[in-house]
C-alpha cells in the first residue's frame, strides 16, 4: 500500500448538514442561499489544510437510484429536497472543481456507490482510503485498507471501531439492516428486531443466507421472543433478501478512476475569485480561520 490515501468526500453528506447547520439567512448578492455551499466550502478547505491530500475525489449524485427499481418505497419517506437546497448542488460542483477536486457521479447511482467503487478501484491499485462522511452506512467498507473519518467529530472509524460502535463487523452491517431496517432510508426491516436484536442474531449467523439453519443456530441464543423472532424471519426471507440488496453498498459503478486523475490539483485562483464574487464569499471566507490557511488560494 502507498503511505499516500486518497481522501474520498462524501459531499451530499456535508452538502445536507451545511444547509441545516447553517441559517438560510447567508445569501449571495442575487439573494440566492449560500448556507450549504459555504459550509461544504468550509469542510474542503479544512481537509486540505489540515489532511494535506495527494489523491482527492467528491462524490456527488443526481438523485435517481437503481434501487428504487428494485423497491419502489425506497426512501418515499424523505421529504422534498428544499427550494433553497436545490440551486447550492451546481455550485457546490463547480467550487469543488475549481480548488482542484475531482467530481464523480453517475445517473442511477447513489454517492455512497461512487465512494464505494472509488476506494475499492484505489485499494486494487495499492492505495488506501479514506472516506470522509457522517453516514453510518459507509461503516461497510471498512477494511484494513479503508478507514472512515467523521469530520464533524474528528472520529476515526477502522474494523475494530466498526464492531465497537454497532456491535457487528463491516461487512455484517448491510445483513443489519435488513433485520431491523431503516427507517431514513425507509428499508423494511422484520416485525420485533431492532438493533441490538440483529446484533445477537449476527453473533451466531454470518449474515442473511446464513439464517436458513437458524433453528438449529439460535437455539441457545439468549433473545427475548425467540421463537416469535425466528417465525417472522423464516416467513420474511425475501423481504430479508431485498432489504440487504438495499442496504449494500454498489462498488462497480461504471466510472473511470486511476490515480492520475484523482491527483489533488492546486485550485484555479481566477475561477475561485469569480465564485466567491458571485456568491458574496470573499468578506465571508476572510472571516473563516481556515480560509486564510489557503488564502493563496483566491
């Protein structure tokens, strides 16, 4: 492995929680919103200040996804992105261009795809990653070659940490959600299983195909409704199937990654000097302890 990760940015992810961290009251001279993409900025610059990547990547999505082919309900119960929301995509593409990170994305598939397939297509090619979110569900990819790092509370997550926080090992975490579902991403999840209920059951059964023998596997098993519990599983194992398939994380998404093109850039001062114009950013960054760290930047 190379002593130089790729830092893989999980950007709907910082996108989201700017806009909803930040006040809708910081606006550009049109009047348009600029809470999400100043907080979005403020994590990419933070990362290169403080990270010093050789190898970046972004992952951005246009909001279909393959899975709604497979379960039409899938996360139906999300509400409507916010109007304010929706013109902040584009720009946050284009400042993350411009300080000299690559954007990948890709029609019918999710971010968590994009990241996936990038840090698995970086781990065959000797590099290790590191994935850069606050979504729980990136804890799947874990492996010695790729870690997650929670920015907003400056956790590290490996394999052990993995086990520690949600009681399975990565590769487990997909059959735990199918057991007891999920309700953000509004995946079904089986009648009186919840979190540490499919813990014991994966303490004792691989993962989903390995529930076929559970009878005889969770005889002993000390859960509360045991018998109800094992009745609802065997009479669900399609609905069990369908939810891993969900809850899995794609990582063959047909996009071009080698190391070359995934090479932190230096960012293009003229194009930054003309989107923080157009946004209202450049009193606004001045103000932002990180920002004059790249101040060579703009």
């Amino acid at each position: 492995m190379t002593d130089s990760p790729v830092f893989i940015i999980d950007a709907m992810n910082y996108i989201f929680r700017a806009f909803h961290g930040l006040p809708e009251s910081i606006v550009a001279p049109s009047g348009m919103p600029t809470n999400a993409i100043l907080g979005y900025t403020r994590t990419l610059l933070r990362i290169i200040k403080e990270r010093k990547p050789v190898y970046m990547a972004a992952a951005f999505e246009s909001g279909s996804s393959f899975r709604t082919q497979m379960f039409d309900q899938y996360k139906a119960n999300r509400s409507e992105t916010p109007a304010g929301l929706i013109p902040q995509f584009e720009f946050c593409r284009r400042i993350t261009e411009a300080m000299g990170v690559p954007v990948y994305e890709s029609e019918d598939f999710e971010a968590d795809d994009i990241i996936g397939t990038i840090a698995e297509r970086m781990r065959l090619l000797g590099h290790s990653a590191v994935i850069v979110t606050g979504d729980k569900d990136m804890s799947q990819l874990v492996r010695d070659e790729i870690h997650v790092y929670d920015l907003a509370n400056d956790r590290w997550l490996d394999e052990d940490g993995v086990r520690e926080k949600f009681g399975v090992s990565p590769s487990q975490i997909p059959d735990m959600l199918a057991l007891h579902g999920d309700s953000v991403d509004n995946i079904p999840g089986i009648p009186g299983v919840g979190p540490k209920t499919a813990q014991l059951i994966l303490a004792v059964c691989s993962g989903v195909e390995d529930m076929v023998s559970l009878t005889e596997r969770l005889g002993s098993a000390p859960i509360r409704g045991r018998d109800r519990i094992m009745m609802h599983i065997r009479d669900n194992m399609d609905t069990i199937r369908m939810s891993r398939k969900l809850a899995t994380i794609c990582c063959d998404v047909p996009i071009d990654v080698e190391p070359r093109a995934l090479r932190y850039r230096r960012g293009d001062r003229r194009a930054l000097i003309e989107l923080c114009e157009e946004l209202g950013f450049r009193s606004v960054l001045e103000d932002i302890p990180i920002a004059h760290a790249q101040q060579s930047l703009f």
